[in-house]
C-alpha cells in the first residue's frame, strides 16, 4: 500500500504541537493538505511543514484534494458541519474532544455516518496511554473481580485560553466539556459501558460567568455500578493531573501513576508498574491513538472512541447539565 492521505481543518496547539509533528515522523502518512481560516498561520504552518495545499475554506480543499482521513481541530461550533461535510465527501474523519456543543449535533453527526458509510473517531486520547490501556487489561482478565465503583477527577487549568473557549454557544460549556469529557469517558471505558440510571451534579461559577469551572457528581448504573467525579480548572490542590482508582470485588487499580492490588488470603499480589514520565505518557498517547486512526483507515478495520461512544458521552453530559441546573438527581432513560 501506497501512503495514507490526511488533511487537517484548524491549525491551533493540538495541531502544531501535537497532530503535525507526529504525523509528519510516520512514514505510511501523506500530509496532502491542511486549511485554517487565519491566513497567517496557514502560510506559517505549510511552510513549516512542508504542506504545499492550502485553504482558507475547507470545502474547496474537500472538493480538489485526494484525501483518506481528515482531523478536524476547530473550535466545537463547527465540528458537526465540519464533520458532516467532510463524511459526505467520502472521508473517515477524527474530531478532536467533544465531538460537539450538545447531544442533538452529536446524534446529527451519528446519523451521517450511518448515511455515508465512513468512520468518525473521537479524541480521547486518555484511552491511549500506555498505562491506561495496561489497567483495563488488568480489569477485563477478571483479576480484580467485577468492578463496582470508580473514583476520577481531572484537576488543571483551562485546555485553552482563546476567547471562544470561555463562550457557552460556541464552547458548549465548560470543565465538562473540557477535561470532564476525557476523564468520564476514560471511567465508563474501564466500567465497560454500563447502562446508566441517574446522575446528581452539582455545578459552581467562581472563575467564571458563562461556563461553568468546577462540576462534582455522582453517576448510577442500573447494575448498581457507580462513578463519583469531580473536575476543576479553579481548584487549589496538590496535583495537576487527572486521577482514577477501580474498585473491584477482589481488588483495585489506580492510575497516574498505575498501581493495582488483588486481595489474596495470605495477603495480596502487587501488579504495580515503575512510575513512567508523564509528558512521554502523553505524548506516547497522541502517538498510539493517531497510529490507531491511520491503521484502520489503511485496513478498513472499526475504530475506538466511535461517534456511538460520544453520542453515549453525550447523553450522559446533557444529564449532568440538567441535573446541575434543577438541583436534583435526574433519571436517565
């Protein structure tokens, strides 16, 4: 096989710090094309890379350019047009986080991809790290036993500090849709995707007026599995990392660093790793969820981190918005 075609829609810092130098260092990777509508950074960008086609409208780049896969990494009120656009031309296509504003544009997404037959995967990059992938390992070969309760957080500050960022109709929201989106999806990933019953939320504005900074809450499942949150851009605190402990009937794991235990009756067996860097865990992270993305373009194999996950995410995010708002736990349906 020949090299794969990708093009990139938005030019910020997940595209030049992470997607395009990644990228360009693989060599089954064709960088065919990358459009951004700030004509500055296009220039800079393609230049630095070494991208000969550019466009300012990524509708023209659609229609001229021979592409396989493109990533779109613009701010969250374009993605659903974006995507949409870029699944009738025929293109699998990779949405950085959220995959949209809301629940109706990610069903909108969904359903275009039902239409066109092409793939959409959603970067939550969180499932990729080496460590995280090894715990659900861990959890899947029935060591730990049957899992029961999962404890995450994420506390930092905002992912971004562009205006747009902080606006709720172009954003969506705030920490949730922040960094509350990767550490919940990386929590149901480890519970296996239960079916949800209820959600109590409770949201706070002390930073700011229009999103919310701070979200802490409880998740219910119908097979009495539970997940307790909280994530923060605001909170003072010891660390600035995202946190996640396992609970299961025969013993527990823990992440960043990984650590895990099963309970023995003479004691217990210590599955625990060597503490890893944590910038090369990230950046190993982007790494394998991207080469994930080319692979199953290049072998039309299913992707991880599908539309249907994010649909699901997002039926569970606009539960915690509703829940936080009214004040009470809601009942999902």
């Amino acid at each position: 096989m020949g090299k794969t075609n990708i093009a990139l829609i938005g030019l910020g810092g997940i595209s030049q710090l992470v997607h395009l130098p990644i990228l360009s260092k693989m060599n089954n990777v064709n960088i065919v094309a990358v459009s951004d509508i700030n004509k500055n950074r296009l220039k800079g960008v393609a230049e630095k890379y070494n991208i000969k086609s550019t466009y300012h409208d990524y509708r023209d780049m659609l229609d001229k350019e021979e592409i396989e896969g493109v990533i779109i990494a613009t701010p969250t009120d374009t993605h659903s047009e974006i995507a949409i656009d870029c699944l009738k031309s025929k293109v699998d296509v990779l949405i950085e986080k959220p995959i949209s504003r809301n629940l109706e544009e990610a069903k909108s997404i969904q359903a275009a991809v039902k239409k066109y037959k092409k793939q959409v995967m959603v970067g939550m990059n969180l499932r990729y790290r080496p460590d995280t992938m090894l715990m659900r390992s861990l959890i899947n070969s029935g060591e730990l036993g049957e899992i029961f309760y999962v404890r995450c957080g994420w506390l930092r500050k905002q992912s971004s500090e562009q205006k747009w960022f902080m606006k709720k109709e172009i954003s969506g929201g705030g920490v949730i849709l922040d960094l509350g989106i990767s550490i919940l999806d990386l929590a149901l990933w480890i519970a296996s995707n239960s079916e949800l019953k209820s959600v109590s939320v409770q949201n706070f504005y002390h930073t700011t007026k229009n999103v919310e900074d701070s979200s802490i809450g409880l998740i219910r499942f119908t097979n009495g599995k539970v997940i307790s949150f909280e994530v923060s851009w605001g909170l003072h605190a010891e660390w600035d990392k995202f946190h996640l402990a396992a609970f299961g009937s025969k013993g527990t794991a823990h992440l960043n660093p990984l650590r895990a235990y099963k309970r023995l009756e003479s004691g217990h067996v210590d599955y625990s790793l060597p503490i890893a860097n944590t910038k090369d865990l990230y950046k190993k992270s982007f790494e394998n969820e991207l080469k994930h993305f080319i692979a199953a373009i290049r072998e039309n194999t299913p992707m991880v981190s599908t539309c249907d996950d994010s649909v699901f995410l997002m039926e569970l995010v606009q539960a915690i918005y509703k829940s936080a708002e009214l004040q009470k736990e809601i009942e999902i349906k």
